[in-house]
C-alpha cells in the first residue's frame, strides 16, 4: 500500500559517532525509543522496559546487553530478557519478557531507525563511498517544525537568493527560468536549474550554478551543484527526523569532489549560516502542517518542484504531514481491535 510507503522509511536519530558506551534515548514519530551498540552493531527498542515501565536509556549495557537502571533485568540484542537477577535461579524467565524491537542501521556515518516490520529500502547515496569524494556531516539541527516544511525548504529554489543573499544568490538574478520535474527509479529529479551566484566555484567571481534536485523519501531529500565547464561537483543529502508533533532534526551529508585537503570546518560553518537563516522562516510556516490541498496556497511555475513534492505526499497518503497520519494509523488499529 502507498501509505505504508510512508511508515517504512528510515529516520535518522543521531551521528554515528555520537553512539558508543552508554545506551542513547531518542524520539521518532513521537515514539521513545533506545539505540545502543554492543559487538553485534546498533540496535533499537522501544524504550520501555517491560517489567515497569522504566526507560531502558537509563540503563548501561554490560556484556553486550541492555540493562533497566531499575531492577536490573537484562535483554540481549534481539530483545529477550536473559536475567531477571529477582527470580530464584530455579525458576525459569518468562516467555513475554521481551523488549520491543525496532529496526536500525548504520549508514552514511549516522544512526537510522525503522519503526515498521517491513522496512523500504535503505536510500542510495553513492557520492559518500566515491573514490576522490569526501563528505562532511552536518547537524543535528533541532527545527520546531515538521520534516515537511523543512524538506520543502531545502527544495525551494526562489528564496535563494533573498534569504541568502550575497552567498547563494544574488536579489537582482531573482529570476527562476522553467525547469523539469520527472519520476523516475521511486524518486523525482528535476532538470538542470541555473542560479546566479556570487561566488559559485570559490574564485570570487559570479556566475551560473546548476542545481539538480531529487526527492527521495517524504523525508529525505538532494541536490548536486555543477558548474559548466567544471568537473567539481557538490551533493548535498538532507535527512530530516520528525521526533514528535511540534519538532524535527535534520542531518545534512555534504559531499564534494575537489578542495579534498581543505578545512570540513569551513565548509561545515557555512552550512550552519545558511541553515539558520532559513530556520526562522521554517519556524514562521503557518499552517505547520504543509497544506497538501493545492487550492490552499498560490503556486508559480518555478515552484514546481515543491508542488511535485505536495502532490507526492498527497498520494502517499500523508494529508497532514508525517505524525499526523501515524497517529491516524494508530487510532484505525485500536478501533480495529476493540471490534
Ligand atoms: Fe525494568 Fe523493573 S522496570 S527491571
Ligand atoms: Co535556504
């Protein structure tokens, strides 16, 4: 079904690095959940012990286990309880004694989880394990808004060069010329888009950029700057996880194939800029669900990347932004089980 599309895909809840030792509480799609790591890789459970109801995150993990900080039952990685150290060692562990396990992975130097059974496909994102390629993580950045708008945003092409003016764009090249929006390998690209910019290759002088843009997932965002001429290219991969009604987190993977030597910092800095001129006006979005009714808002012909995008979500079935429609789900499933 289409709107499982939606339900299966895979959020990003922190970087890689950031998950060692100690167990790591984060939310998705307004579920608690625990990550933690043990010699077999990373593992998710809903964070809850089943005992009490205390959240495992609070707990440490010892000898590849996740231990309750509160009576210190133990569940090995695929969720069973293996030590209940209250039970007289005569009798045996009960069978329901299990964590619930969720679906996670490690992949482009962050921490992805799976809430579904059946998970979709991991996305693609070839330029991270590219010869002469090297990638810079940036974020987490903590957005008050849903992935939606924020996905939007990334994809919106006409406020580049008013929101950031004089590094991405320039007010007197406002001008977007047509573009193409096509579906193709489960996911939409656009034709070259040219935008001026002051300094497009890093030589100070302006010029065209061409942006390709491609959608992914509802969640899950790219786009790769050339410039003609050149063989330098520059992707940027933005994962956004919604973590409950009100708030996001983005991730963004900046991948380049020249200045190989040069400082991740600088490049690290400016994304941060240009990510916090953009947050306000995320943040500002009324309605903060993005309205999927086409009617609803005015739309030009140089938005129609984002109106393929609405379209899209409409057709997945996500009338209210991602959350909404889980909650929605969740209510079908208790109704269908009270009858
Ligand atoms: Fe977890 Fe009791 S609540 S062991
Ligand atoms: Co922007």
């Amino acid at each position: 079904m289409q709107q499982d599309r939606l339900w299966s895909e895979w959020h990003p809840v922190c970087k890689a690095e950031e998950l060692q030792g100690e167990p790591k509480q984060v939310f998705v799609l307004g579920e608690r959940v625990v990550i933690f790591r043990n010699g077999k890789g990373v593992h998710a459970f809903k964070d809850l012990c089943v005992h009490r109801g205390a959240a495992l995150s609070l707990g440490k993990v010892r000898n590849g286990h996740i231990v309750c900080p509160y009576h210190a039952w133990e569940y090995d990685s695929d969720g069973t309880c293996v030590k209940i150290p209250a039970l007289p060692c005569d009798r045996p562990i009960p069978k329901k004694a299990r964590a619930t396990v969720y679906h996670c992975e490690e992949q482009y130097g962050l921490i992805w989880v799976n809430l579904e059974e059946a998970p979709a496909p991991f996305i693609t994102y070839p330029e991270y394990h590219a010869e002469g390629h090297r990638t810079v993580l940036c974020g987490p950045y903590e957005v008050k808004a849903n992935a939606p708008r924020i996905i939007e945003n990334f994809l919106d092409v006409s406020h580049l060069m008013f929101v950031h003016e004089g590094m991405l764009g320039e007010t007197d090249h406002a001008e977007v010329t047509d573009y193409d929006v096509t579906f193709a390998d489960n996911r939409f690209i656009t034709s070259k888009i040219p935008v001026y910019q002051p300094n497009p290759d890093g030589r100070s002088k302006g010029g065209y950029a061409d942006y390709v843009y491609e959608i992914l997932n509802p969640t899950t965002a790219r786009f790769t700057k050339t410039t003609e001429g050149s063989d330098e290219a520059f992707t940027i991969l933005l994962a956004v996880n919604q973590e409950d009604q009100e708030k996001s987190k983005a991730f963004m993977l900046l991948t380049r194939n020249y200045d190989l030597d040069a400082q991740d910092d600088s490049f690290r800095e400016f994304q941060d800029i240009i990510f916090y001129q953009d947050l306000d006006i995320v943040e500002s979005q009324k309605p903060e669900l993005l309205p999927l009714d086409l009617q609803a808002e005015m739309h030009l012909k140089s938005d129609a990347l984002t109106i393929a995008y609405r379209r899209w979500l409409d057709e997945l079935g996500v009338e209210n932004g991602t959350l909404a429609i889980r909650e929605e789900r969740r209510n079908k499933r208790k109704k269908s089980i009270m009858h």
